[in-house]
C-alpha cells in the first residue's frame, strides 16, 4: 500500500487528539496556557516485525491490542501536558495491567452479565435465548455511550473526536488540511473505532445465535474464546466499508454505527480543529508533500 493509500485514523484524547500515520503516530495537546504541544513517535507496529500477521483476522486481532495500547499512552500522555504536570512514561507492566484491567471490565460487562441474563431466559428456544444476549449486550453498550457523553469532560472528549473526523475526511477529499476546509466536513465516519465495536457486537448476534451452550460456564468461555476470531472479522469488515462507503448497499449497512456516532461525536470549536490540523500534520510530515502533488 502506498502512502497516499494509508488510511489515516487515530482517537480523542483529553484536551486533543492522536493521528496514527504509516510511519508515526502524533498527539497535538492544548496545554493549559492555550499552547498547542505535539508528541511525535515512529509506530512499532508487530506486523512489520512479524509480516504473517497482516494477514486477514490476524491482522484484526493485532490491531485491537496495539491500539489498546497506543490509546492508554496517549491517554496518560495528554491528560499530564492539559494538567501542566511533568509526564510520567508508563512502564510495559503497567500498560499490561491497564489493558488487562479493560478487557477484564469489558468481559463483565459486555459478556458475563449478559450472557449470565440469557442463561436463565429458560423459556426461550437456544437460538432466541442466544439472539436475546445479543440485544441485551447492545442495549447495555448504547445505555453505557449514552450515560458518559453526559459527563461535561467527556463531552470535551467528543468534540475532540468530532474534530479528528474531521481533519481525516479533509484529507481523504484531498483538499489542504486547514481548520477552514475541515469545518465543512462531518463529524461522522465510516472507520470509526464506535462504528467497529458495534459490528463486533452484531456479530455476535450472528454467531452466538447458532451455538448451543446449555452450561454458563460455557456459555460464556465459549464468547471469550471467539471474541478474537470476531474482533478479526469486524476488522475486515469496518477497512471494507471505509473503503467502499459511498457504495450505496455499504451506506446503508454502515448506518447504525454512523447513527452511534452522533452520541460519541460532538461539533468542535476552530481551536479544537486547530489542535487536530496540528496532528494530523505532524503525523503525515514525512509523506506529506508527496500526497499534496499527487492529487493536484
């Protein structure tokens, strides 16, 4: 894949945004005092190390993790700059615990809870008892979504969020990436790490819904051990529809995650643009005078 052919993608973080790049990943942070600080670091992604694992689901699964990651230093790396406070780099085992300390909350609350409600739905046939999970687990991921985009620090979050779209989709139309072209742009889009997590969610539905798991132990072993292969297939599924989203049969799949999206974005402010213009450049620097010639 060339450069021009990379898809860009990053996350909010507090008071900014991180931009993943072929080559480096950028943080732009608003510090207290109003200026804008940028982290630039290469990407150390296991794929370049281990080229097997671009292959498709396994390609997926790494993704996840690495992204887990990167998202918790990026995490503790802006919240110390929006503070003013000295930055403290996480070491490899306390990345691992708060990693670990997510997966284990995500488990419970997406799968054991879940799961352990359709185990006692007697009633029901397997294949509805399992469809059932399936809507709870979605039900219990939107009233989650729902109640912290109230919180107001979470909100400046999604500004953030709406703010990195934003400068993404100015790229992608191959226009200047400058706070005034990337106000006319959406907040949505299709490759959205919201959008993704609901396709894993409605995969599940798909799959769990023709297993037979009388046991709650197996009941919710059996989720566990298949969240990898369904986290790889969401995978494929959300780089298939940022490719093709103008298709109009793709645009309607891709509706409910873009629908999700208006409670996990909000409208930036030109500041907050500012801040994400800043990522995103610093995280193109290298290839990016390359891609502006390219599309004139």
């Amino acid at each position: 894949m060339s450069k021009d052919e990379f898809q860009y993608g990053g996350q909010a973080v507090i008071e900014g945004v991180m931009i993943r790049g072929p080559e480096d990943l950028a943080i732009a942070v608003r510090k207290g005092a109003g200026d804008i600080i940028i982290d630039k670091k290469p990407v150390k992604s296991l794929t370049k190390k281990y080229p097997f694992l671009k292959l498709p689901l396994l390609r997926g699964v790494v993704a996840l993790v690495e992204a887990l990651v990167i998202g918790v230093r990026a995490l503790t790396y802006s919240a110390s700059q929006a503070a003013d406070e000295e930055e403290e780099e996480l070491t490899g085992r306390e990345i691992f615990f708060t990693v670990a300390l997510a997966f284990l909350l995500a488990i419970l609350l997406f799968i054991v809870i879940p799961a352990g409600a359709a185990h006692f739905i007697k009633w029901m046939t397997p294949f509805w008892q399992n469809a059932a999970e399936g809507v709870l687990r979605i039900a219990i991921f939107i009233g989650y979504v729902v109640a912290i985009s109230r919180m107001s620090d979470i909100k400046r979050v999604f500004e953030y969020h709406g703010a990195e779209h934003k400068v993404i989709h100015t790229h992608e139309a191959g226009e200047d990436i400058t706070v005034e072209n990337s106000k006319k742009h959406s907040t949505l889009h299709p490759r959205c790490g919201t959008a993704f997590l609901l396709i894993v969610l409605i995969l599940k539905i798909i799959v769990f819904s023709f297993l037979h798991t009388p046991e709650l132990w197996w009941r919710i072993t059996s989720r566990i051990l298949l969240l990898p292969v369904i986290a790889g297939i969401a995978y494929e599924v959300i780089k298939f529809s940022g490719k093709y989203y103008r298709n109009k049969l793709v645009s309607y799949l891709i509706k409910p995650g873009m629908w999700l999206q208006k409670i996990t974005t909000r409208e930036p402010d030109d500041k907050q643009l500012e801040v994400a213009v800043s990522a995103i450049k610093a995280a193109m620097d290298k290839d990016n005078k390359e891609i502006l010639e390219s599309r004139r």
